[in-house]
C-alpha cells in the first residue's frame, strides 16, 4: 500500500470528491485493463483513447475510485470520483507529493540511448527490491511515465532510480519539476527523437539539463564521449562531475569477449565473466559498477550481481531457437543504437549465415533518409548474407547496404516472418532491429511459437509410435 487515501490524494491535486474519503488506495494506474481490486484509476485523454470511457471496466476489475473530469458524462455508479480540471496534471501533482513523502536518494538517468538498460543494471547491482531499492518500470520516463513510476515506489524505498525520457525543448523542466534528482547519469548523446529535438546540439543542450538540476555536493556521472559532447554546458553546474572512462586499461580490462561470456579484469576486484553481448552492455554495466560503488556496495556483493546482470526485454537478449540464434534488439532504435547492434551481429563468431531484419528508425524529423542511408553503409561494411528491410525505412537502409548484400523488401512484420520461416538454417544468427512502432518483436514470438508446436507434434508422434 501507498498510504495514499481519497482525502489525501483529494488534498494534493485540487479535487473534488464524491465518495469515501478514508477509502485507502493500492496503486495509481492509468490502463482500465491493468486495474486491481483497490487500485485508483486516472482516466486520461490521449490521442488514441479517452481513460473515461473505459470506466466501467475499471470499476468491474475492482478499481477502489477514479480521478476525472468534470466533463458532464453519465458515469457508472459504484466507483467514488475525484473529479479534477485536468487529470495529466493532476497525476503530476500526486506524484509530486508522494515524492516528498519518499526518503529515498533519487538517482536521475537520461540520454539517447540505454537509459532503460542503464537503470536496470543500476538496480541490480545496488541490490534491488532486497534493498530497498525501486526503480521505474520498463520504460516509464515521459510526463505521463515518470509520475507513474513514483507513484508505484513504496514507502520504505531507500534509493529510487527513475528515467527522464525527452521529445522535444522543454519537456526535461517539466519532468524535473515533478522530481529533481540528488544524482544522475548522463547515458549518451546521440541523434534521437531529431523530429521534436532537431539536432544533436539541441539533443546535448536539453539533456545537459538533468545534471544542472543536481545540487551541490552531489555527483553527475557521464562517460567521456558523451563529456566531450556537453563539456561546454556544465560550466554552472554545481554537481561534482565524475568522468568515466569505462575501458580504461586502470579499471576494467578485457580479456576475451565471446557473446554472453565476457571475461573482464580489474586490478583490484579480479576476473569476472560478465553474461553480457555487446562492448556498449559492458561500457554500462562498467559505469554501474562505479556508481554502485559509490552507494558503498561491498565488493564481493558487487561481482556476484556482476555476473549475474539482466539486460531488460528486447534490448539485445538473445534466444536460440531450433539452433537459430535470435538477436533481439527491437524495442527501439535510433542510430546510434543501430549502429552498436549491428556491430554485435558483424562480431558474432560466425557458424552460420547473418541476418539482419531491419526497419525504420521513428521521430528523425528531416534527417530521416540520410541517416537511414548511412545505416546501410554499415550494414555493407560488417558483411551479412541477407537484409530484410522492412517498411519505408528498410527501403532506405537497402539502398546503401551494397551488391554483395542479398536483399529482400517488405512491407510489414508479417511478410518479413514469412521470408524467414523458409530462409533459416541451423547456426543462422538473425537480428531483429527498428523503432518499436514496427513490431519487429512478434517475428520472435512467431518463431518461438513454431518451434513449441513443433515439439509438441513430435511428442505426440513419438508416444502414439511407442
């Protein structure tokens, strides 16, 4: 429980209440489908659905009340109302006050790309919920994602880490608005969301906001490209700036990087095997490991969770199915994160043929295709056997990948899977890379799927046999 009842909450954002003002609530959730017995639902008007249409599910899956407007409809009985003038607001305003309750450290993470990965190994190797540690769930970082995601740490939380996800100038100082970190973590600078940020400057300048926003006395942790990329910003900063450089030959070594084993040295802590795929996964979890230090985790407890790390789903997990290997990079993508995944797949010790499935890269604005394009050239240089370009953005990238690529176009997902279902080999590795509007993930639930179906038809015909 939150601690949070109807008259509190009413207090803190301005409502009006019609019901039971001691009525203590469970969670704060905006999805009528999510919603538990004792959960407040806030209904939100987005622009695909309206929260208030959906109230009566949420009433029939146990919602204790819901947060509203005073918009005049017919609305089901049985449910206790706050009815607000505006409901994302007010959401803000109820994470705002719950915030104040914490006494929690607050750890901010921001950047272009890995703020997801960033806060999930960060919670692992602070010791996660064991600790009393709580961080942002999934990818909850945007004025609507960040509030819910403070509103979802319990009371007792000792250090929350949460994600400050940006589109366009402005948004970072409503974000800090709603929670101002004592500590961040700047993952990258690179080409996103170009469409609402226009250039990279831009991209730099509004990020370089999350570390002005630490106090004095507190700690801005950064790696030197993305230093060399703000350097010019943090002249007023107050946070002492901790530049990291996690492949320096005085910290961490590599030994051997084989996929999903990579053997580390460091002078003091000794060799570990890392279950990690990628040089950037490692460059993270190295950054992790320095800030999890700092938040005096012994070391022993440190290279236990080290070798233990978790990447979140979608973001460079690897199945093996039917002795294929799938890469499963598509939860988001932009070019910088393009550009690492396919280095993965141009790595990785090959047996069979490389795949790459492969489409658009969302909110690039005008630079779209040029840099759509220069995906292709790297996809010619790291030398695969076939690129599935999918939509309008695997156009593009196929444009550049060169002659000796083998090509096939698409339309969607479901055309891409089909090419593959008659395609793949035993030992092939495929990666699945795009912005996630593109669904490039159900081709993996697609194969796996296969696959059960597959071994269940031959146990049945191994018992009816027997």
């Amino acid at each position: 429980m939150l601690g949070l009842t109807a008259d509190c909450v009413t207090s803190a954002v301005g409502a009006i209440l019609h019901g039971d003002g001691t009525r203590e609530f469970a969670r704060v959730v905006i999805d009528s489908r999510a919603v538990q017995p004792g959960d407040l639902f806030v209904a939100l008007r987005g622009a695909r659905t309206d929260g208030h249409l959906h109230l009566r599910q949420a009433l029939d899956q146990g919602a204790a009340a819901a947060l509203v407007l005073p918009d005049g409809q017919e609305r089901p009985t049985g449910l206790d109302y706050l009815v607000v003038p505006d409901t994302l607001i007010a959401l803000a305003d109820l994470a705002r006050f719950h915030f104040g309750r914490l006494q929690a450290k607050v750890i901010g993470i921001t950047g272009s790309v890995g703020k997801t990965t960033a806060k999930d190994f960060l919670f692992q190797l602070l010791g996660g919920a064991q600790q009393n540690i709580f961080a942002a769930p999934a990818s909850y970082n945007s004025e609507i994602g960040l509030p819910l995601a403070i509103l979802a740490a319990p009371l007792t939380t000792k250090v929350l880490i949460l994600e400050y996800g940006i589109n366009a100038p402005g948004e970072m100082e409503v974000l800090l608005g709603i929670a101002r970190p004592h500590q961040a973590w700047i993952t990258a600078i690179a080409p996103a969301h170009l469409e609402g940020l226009v250039d990279l400057r831009t991209v730099a300048v509004e990020k370089a906001k999350l570390g002005r926003s630490v106090l004095e006395q507190n700690r801005v942790w950064l790696d030197s490209p993305c230093w060399e990329k703000i350097h010019d910003l943090t002249a007023d900063w107050q946070a002492d700036m901790v530049k990291v450089d996690p492949f320096d030959e005085s910290g961490w070594r590599i030994l051997c990087n084989q996929p999903g084993a990579v053997r580390v040295q460091h002078p003091v802590w000794g060799e570990l095997v890392l279950p990690l795929f990628a040089r950037h996964q490692i460059a993270t979890a190295f950054v992790a490991a320095r800030i999890a230090v700092d938040h005096h985790v012994s070391i022993t407890d440190l290279c236990q969770r080290l070798t233990q790390l978790q990447a979140p789903p979608g973001r460079l997990t690897v199945s093996t199915i039917n002795q294929v290997t799938v890469i499963d990079d598509a939860y988001n993508a932009n070019p910088a994160s393009m550009a690492a995944a396919l280095e993965l797949l141009g790595s990785w010790p090959r047996r069979g043929r490389r795949i790459a499935v492969l489409g658009s890269m969302q909110e690039l604005g005008a630079a779209a295709e040029v840099l759509h394009r220069q995906v292709g050239c790297q996809v010619a240089e790291i030398g695969i056997d076939l690129l599935i370009g999918v939509g309008v953005g695997g156009t593009w990238i196929a444009a550049t990948a060169g002659k000796q690529v083998a090509i096939r176009l698409v339309e969607d997902v479901a055309a891409a899977a089909e090419i593959l279902t008659d395609y793949l080999q035993p030992h092939d590795i495929v990666l699945l890379k795009a912005s996630r509007s593109e669904g490039l993930e159900k081709i993996l639930a697609g194969l796996q799927l296969r696959h059960l179906a597959g071994t269940a038809a031959a146990s049945v015909d191994g018992g009816s046999g027997a």
